[in-house]
C-alpha cells in the first residue's frame, strides 16, 4: 500500500459458487495494517462482517461472504453505497470474458489510463448492457519479477541455489508473498478495474504467469528444486487469497477438489455449466493435466446438464499444428529460448496423445448433450478463433481473447501464425480444425488488444470481440 493508492481497496466480487437458487458470493477487500471494512448488506437486509483472510506487512486481505438471489437483478450495500448485480442466470445473459492482465516487464510502471484502457471499455459496456459473470482465464497478474532482490531467485530461472537452508527459504518466501501483494494491490485499486470488480462477480482461472513464466514447462530440476517449490506455493497461496478469496482448507463449493491438490473448478446455472480445469498446478513437461485434472473432466463428462457447456482452458484447446515451429525453434540456437512458450501449448507434440484424449472427452460430451460446444481461452495475446466440426451438425467453437491489458505482439507474427494456420491439422481422425477469421476480419490473427463479450438470447448463443482499434465485431452464432 502507498499514499498513492487507497487505504481501503474493494468490494471485489468473485463468485463463490451457485447452489440453492442463490449466488453465493465473497467481497473481498484489502486494508492498510489492519482496518476492517464496514460489514456488507445483502438485499434481505443481512449484514455480513468480513473475516481476515491473510496478513501481510503492510496491509490485511479481508473477506465477507453473503448470498443474492439467481433469478432476479439485485444489489448489496457497502459503506453507503449501493452496487447493482445482473443476478438473473435464467434467462437472456451477458457473459465477458478477458485474460492476460499485465506484462512480463515493468508493468507495475505503466501508466494506469493507457494500461487499463480496455477495462474501461469494458466497464463502459456494462453500463450499457449488464454483465451477470467475469471471466478471467489467466494471467491476472504477471508475476515474473518477484523473484528479483533475493539472492536465492535472483537469477530465477536459470541459476538456483543447489541447498538453501529452511531459514533463507523461509526469507524466500515472506519475499516473494509481499512482492505478489504489491502485484494485487495495483491490479485491484486500479479504477477502471476496481469499478466493474464490484458490480460483475469473477470467477477466475490461473495461468503460468500468476507462478512465472513457463511455469511447468521449465525443466524438473528447476520447477522441482526447493526454491522453485517455494515460488510456486506461495504464488499458489496468493493466488488462493487474491482470485478466489479462499484459502486451503476452505474452498468452495465450485472447486472438485475440497483438498486442493489442482484448483479446477465448475459452476451450474439454467441451461449453462462453466468447467475450468487447472492446467498447471499437476503440469509437467510432458502433461498438461495429472491425475487429479482427469478425474474432474472424466466425471464432468459423466455428467449431462442441459444446455450449453463453456470450457475454459487458458491455453487454446484448438489452434494449428506447432510441430514444424517447434523444430525450427530447436534447430536455430537464438530461438531455443522459446521452446518453453510452444511446449506450453496443447499442440506441442511433446503433448500430442494428451491433447487428443482431450478432443476425444470434448468431443464425445458434445455428442451426448446434442449441444456445440464452446472454449474460450487466452494466453496467446491475439483475438482468433478455430472450429472443429463433430459430424450430425455438432461442432466445437474456440473462441480465444487475449489480452486485455497486454499489448500485442508484431502484426507480423500474427501474418506468420496465419500462414501457419493455414496448414490445418486434424489430431483425430475426420474432425479436422480450422482456424476461422473473426466477423469482419481479413486476418486469422489480430494484433490488438481485446476482450470477449458471450450473449445467450432465448437458448441462442452468440460471440463478439471487442477489438481495441477495430472496434466491436458483429456478434457470431456459436
């Protein structure tokens, strides 16, 4: 906290889960020292006190948990202000949907109107027409330089101290947790932010720059030593308070494992189930998801709710074939930094069974709902889309939209990865992918930041990107 930003930040709202005709709800605020926020009041009149959920040095995180109703508009009332929310899940609903919310390098520095700028529009969006759901599918922060200043990661990840003793770790650690609330604090008392965080509940999914970059790709001896494992549970730990408001041992509802050992997630409202496995917290360099990230999609795939199932995988599930970047990569000395970025993906051939077994459950849920299918991701720092058709007019829709405070890459690599599309690739049999141009777009690819606005209107869905310099697309039929 610094005399530039609030003492108070908050209500951030996430959602806890939906059960009993009711949205169950954490608001989360974080105070400077230890200055606890006035209690929230929920529609029926109950005042809820918030609890501590973590202290640091120079601030304390604070939850208040409370229920609204799933089938109405509603509201609740914080320190004398009132905060509407688009409640009702059973009708027509606006779903948005961003990722990547930072950079790698000096983001803490950027300034706050240009970096935030999508945000705005965003918040923009919902004054026009209520979203009832935030999406967040990873990269809410970029964590990548809070291993610099300590000896032990200071040259995280490419040197790393072979013993370090249980003392110097635990210096580690209270380092690494107070740089990560650093990164929060300047996330969530961002203005544009702070405003649609209290009126549009999130619900989130981590990614490998919430940890560091690659995380799970990097080699064993690096993600396995005992700094690295301090790095990752720590970020896990902040990334528990921070995105989920929670901590372990109390977990959600939502979440498929009480105990923690991945963090995917699934929620239910009429006519829609949101799935979002974690795709790091069991990663390795040849997997994706362990043990724990199979037995969630195996039994979600056992399950048949009516209506639409919208998968979030934070890494695109359908995308074109990276076998031949990859060689090229290893072949040319200067690229074989990159190699981690391309095993990051699903169709790294270091993960071609995996990602097919993937196709497989998607596609054999698709056929049993008799319902398309939608996956929306990000991570790539690009706006695209690609389809895979299942036969019997069912198909599968990736919708990917990232970032929305990441600036984007060169337009050249988003024409070399159009090139590359191009190619197509069909990892099982008959059921080829085809990345696709977004509604009034002549690139596959497009080099702007971006967000992605999902709508259901009488049982019909439909998509639209909302492009920093293009503007909003027209709405495509999903």
């Amino acid at each position: 906290m610094t005399a530039s930003r609030p003492l108070m930040i908050g209500p951030i709202l996430i959602l806890d889960n939906i059960a009993d005709a009711a949205l169950k709800f954490s608001a989360l605020f974080i105070s400077e020292r230890a200055e606890r926020p006035p209690p929230v009041e929920a529609a029926d009149g109950g005042m809820h006190d918030a609890i501590v959920l973590a202290r640091f040095d120079r601030a304390t995180v604070w939850r208040a948990r409370f229920n609204l109703p799933a089938d109405r508009p509603s509201e609740y009332r914080w320190n004398g202000k009132t905060y509407p929310v688009a409640c009702n899940l059973r009708g027509d609903l606006r779903i948005a949907f961003v990722s990547c919310n930072g950079e790698e390098v000096g983001d803490l520095e950027r300034e706050g109107s240009e970096r935030n700028a999508m945000w705005a529009r965003l918040s923009e969006a919902h004054r026009e027409a209520p979203f009832a759901l935030l999406l967040h599918g990873g990269d809410q922060v970029y964590a990548d330089e809070v291993t610099q200043g300590h000896r032990l990661s200071e040259n995280w990840p490419s040197q790393i101290p072979p013993d370090p003793s249980p003392a110097d770790l635990s210096d580690l650690r209270h380092h690494l947790r107070e740089r990560l609330l650093d990164r929060y604090v300047a996330l969530y008392a961002a203005p544009e932010f702070a405003w649609i965080a209290a009126r549009v509940p999130s619900l989130m999914q981590w990614d490998d720059h919430d940890i560091c970059d690659g995380w799970g790709s990097l080699r064993r001896w690096q993600t396995h030593s005992a700094v690295g494992q301090t790095l990752f549970g720590t970020a896990r730990e902040c990334s528990l308070i921070f995105q989920q408001a929670a901590a372990d041992g109390d977990l959600p509802a939502r979440f498929h494992d009480p105990a923690g050992h991945h963090l995917g997630w699934s929620v239910r409202a009429p006519g829609l189930r949101i799935l979002a496995p974690d795709l790091r917290s069991e990663r390795t360099r040849s997997s994706i998801l362990g043990p724990g990230g199979w037995a969630m999609m195996d039994a979600e795939a056992r399950h048949h709710p009516p209506g639409r199932t919208l998968l979030i995988s934070s890494v695109p599930l359908l995308g074109p074939r990276l076998s031949v970047l990859e060689t090229l990569m290893v072949a040319i000395p200067r690229m074989q930094k990159y190699e981690d970025d391309l095993r990051d993906q699903w169709q790294s051939r270091a993960h071609r069974e995996e990602w097919r077994r993937m196709l497989r459950l998607v596609r054999d849920m698709a056929r049993t709902d008799g319902q398309n299918i939608t996956v929306v991701s990000g991570e790539i720092h690009l706006a695209t889309r690609a389809v895979m058709e299942l036969g019997k007019g069912l198909r599968v829709d990736q919708l990917v939209a990232s970032g929305i405070a990441h600036r984007p890459p060169p337009r050249a690599w988003a024409r070399f990865l159009g090139s590359l599309a191009q190619l197509g690739d069909a990892p099982l049999a008959h059921h080829p992918i085809r990345t696709e141009r977004l509604p009034g777009q002549r690139a596959r690819y497009i080099a702007e930041r971006n967000y992605l606005i999902l709508e259901r209107q009488s049982d019909q869905w439909s998509a639209a990107w909302d492009l920093e310099e293009s503007g909003l697309t027209s709405a495509l039929e999903l």
